[in-house]
C-alpha cells in the first residue's frame, strides 16, 4: 500500500475519502448523518469528522481508543440506525464473518451504505481458509498475516456478501477516473466495496 507522506493515509483510506466526498452531498439534508467508523484509520477519521451534519462514532473490538466497544458479529447498535459505515480490513480476522456481514445490513439504513474492504489478491476467486487451530507460521504463509484466517477470493467475497443480504457496488478506475486516482496516487487496478441493503430479499 502507499502511505502518503503529508498525512500517512493509504491508499485505500484514499478511495475512501474519494467516495464519501462524492456522496455526502446526495445524503439527507435535514438531519445528522450517523456514521460508524470501525477500527478507525487516523487520517481518513479525521477527514470525515470535518463533513457537515456528522454525527461520528468510533468502534472497535479491542481498542482503548474508541467510543464504542463493539463486536461485528453481535452489534448493540439498533436495527437501521446506521447510515454509513466504514469497515476496512476487518472481516477477515473474524471467524464467522457472514454474522458479521448480516449484523452489517441489519444495522443498515434502507437509504445508507457501507464501504467495505478486505486485503485481495489479484486474479484470486475463491477464498482460502482455515478456522482451525494454524500455526501463525502458517497464517503468514497463506494467508499474508498472522492473525488473518483467510485470504479472500474476490468472487466468493462478492458473493459471501451477497448472500448476506447486501448489494455489491464495485468501483474502481472506470468510476472514479484514471486523472483522479494518479492524482490522489491510488493504484490503476483498486476497487472500493459499496454494500446497501438489498430489499429484494427477506430477512
């Protein structure tokens, strides 16, 4: 990934920032907007705090610093309270991630969404893992991390999501603009994850 020098954002805090400029002027007007920051990347949160009408909450598992305390496969936060959240590099530290992405589109606005990004490997479908008691020798091998427990494929990560009650936005070059992401020095080949609640589908 690469940090910029100025503020240490990466590249993928980047194309985050790129999209919520874009899209906080399409929110509602008349009300705060309530946003969820989990795990939250120093650079980008700051960025964010600055839009109008936020209504900002940090949250994380294990981190003292943050305002809330939260687990991703069992959110206290009420269903449809959330419209927008941000959710890098996350779920592929969490076991039963599908939980997690269920937990996700309950807290969903019908009219909000979320950004969601895993670590993938060009060219790679199918997700590799293993639950199973690894050797963290073994993690790093496979999987690029120690406590990471799985690689993501990007069709199966497309279609995990899918199943979980969420439509997949991916947004990349063709979205964005190739002048935008060299000015911003976002790679050619990064594509930004936007979920929304898919209706169509019973709970």
């Amino acid at each position: 990934a690469m940090s910029c020098p100025r503020c240490d954002a990466a590249d993928r805090e980047r194309l985050m920032a790129l999209y919520l400029d874009e899209m906080w002027p399409k929110l509602p007007q008349d009300r705060s907007i309530h946003l969820v920051d989990f795990a939250p990347a120093y650079p980008l949160s700051q960025h964010v705090k600055r839009y109008p009408r936020i209504d900002y909450r940090s949250a994380d598992l294990y981190r003292r610093d943050v305002q809330d305390r939260i687990d991703l496969t069992n959110i206290t936060y009420p269903d449809q309270s959330v419209d927008v959240f941000i959710c890098s590099h996350m779920l592929e530290h969490i076991p039963d991630d599908r939980k997690a992405m269920r937990e996700l589109r309950r807290i969903l606005r019908p009219t909000g969404f979320g950004l969601l990004l895993v670590p993938l490997i060009v060219g790679l479908d199918e997700t590799v893992e293993d639950s199973s008691d690894a050797s963290e020798e073994y993690r790093w091998k496979h999987f690029g991390q120690g406590d990471h427990i799985r690689q993501y494929g990007r069709r199966d990560f497309v279609k995990r999501l899918t199943e979980s009650g969420l439509k997949v936005d991916q947004l990349g070059v063709d979205h964005f603009g190739r002048d935008k992401f060299h000015r911003h020095g976002i790679a050619d080949n990064s594509v930004l994850y936007v979920v929304r609640r898919d209706d169509a589908k019973p709970n």
